[in-house]
C-alpha cells in the first residue's frame, strides 16, 4: 500500500514559506500527507535556539508521531518552500484504520524506518567533528531536496553548530574544491571526498 492511498478524498491546504502548521505544546487533531513542497520540523531550546530535527519531502507523513501517541507536539511543523498537504482528522484515521492491516503494516513501517534514521543522527552528532556534521548534512538537504537554496542557519540548526561556524566550514569546502557556491546555492562537486571529511 502507497501512502497516498490513505489520503484520497483527504481534505487539501496550502501554506507558504514561513507558515507555521502545527505549533509545539498543541494537541494533535490531524495528519498530514506532503503533495508538494517542504516542511520542517522545529524545535526551541532553552537557549531559545531553533533546531531543526527532521525534514519531510513530498510523498511523506507526518504529525503522525504525536498523533498516534496521543501526546502534544514535540515540536512545531515549519514550512521551508511552498507547500500543499492533504489533511485527515483523528475520526477519519479512525475509519481508515479500521479493520485495515495494510494500512497498520504501512504505518509502522514509516515509523520504524524514521526511528532508524533519528538513532543514526544522534551518533553523528555525539561522535563526528563539526566538519563531517556540516559536510554529511550538505550531502543530505541536496539528496533530500536538490532544488532548494538552503540557508546556513537551517544547516546549522540541523547539525547543531552555529551559522559562523557553517560559513566557514563552506568557505574551506570550496577552497579545497568539493563543493561551489552560488550566492546562496551550493553545488557539490565531489560528493565523496565530501563525506570523507572530518
């Protein structure tokens, strides 16, 4: 089963860049399947520091997380680029889900795979120096969503470093040869040289 299967007849909505589609601390009354565009999910320290936890792409979910576990947002569903979403309520979930072992298996799996993902973050930034962070991280937002221009405050709030910190690390990428920049775009130009640092 596609995840877009679950989302027919699901309701639509628009957002622009900036726009914010849940908050953290809200209760979920919704989940959300990405149509098109980028989002981001954002959390604030202590410090009052955002840090981006997780990007989702066209064709993902989410809100799921909270959603399914009854719990308010850990963080706020920020949106990067231009966004449609398809949106179903708890009680049109609660329909779909009904007797549906598919749509079970599915949603376990994202959440499965996701949880992965989060577990391999946090070794590459308990164990891995500032560079390789800022390098892999490059690597991953041109994977993830070539056409984006990533600001350097999204690379280091991903990473957990500081926009100093990215510039320069940038500038010393280019000054070796592995990545160009253009104005805010940055072409990669040796991938696994780029990967090999730190």
């Amino acid at each position: 089963m596609e995840l877009i299967q679950i989302f027919q007849d699901a309701r639509v909505e628009k957002f622009k860049r900036g726009d914010v589609i849940y908050k953290m601390g809200e209760n979920p009354q919704n989940i959300y399947f990405l149509k098109e565009g980028l989002v981001g999910l954002v959390v604030w320290g202590e410090s009052g520091k955002d840090h981006l936890l997780r990007l989702f792409k066209k064709n993902q979910i989410f809100g799921h997380r909270s959603f399914f576990a009854q719990e308010p947002y850990h963080a706020s569903a920020t949106v990067l680029d231009d966004t449609t979403v398809l949106v179903l309520s708890k009680d049109e979930m609660r329909v779909r889900m009904k007797g549906n072992c598919d749509l079970a298996e599915k949603l376990l799996q994202t959440l499965a795979t996701e949880l992965r993902r989060s577990e391999e973050k946090q070794v590459v930034l308990t164990e891995k120096d500032v560079t390789a962070r800022i390098a892999e991280s490059v690597v991953y937002f041109k994977d993830l969503h070539p056409t984006h221009s990533w600001t350097r405050q999204e690379i280091a709030d991903f990473c957990g470093t500081t926009v100093a910190t990215v510039i320069r690390t940038l500038a010393k990428f280019v000054e070796d040869g592995l990545i160009e920049q253009r104005g805010r775009e940055i072409v990669i130009l040796k991938k696994e040289e780029l990967l090999s640092q730190g």
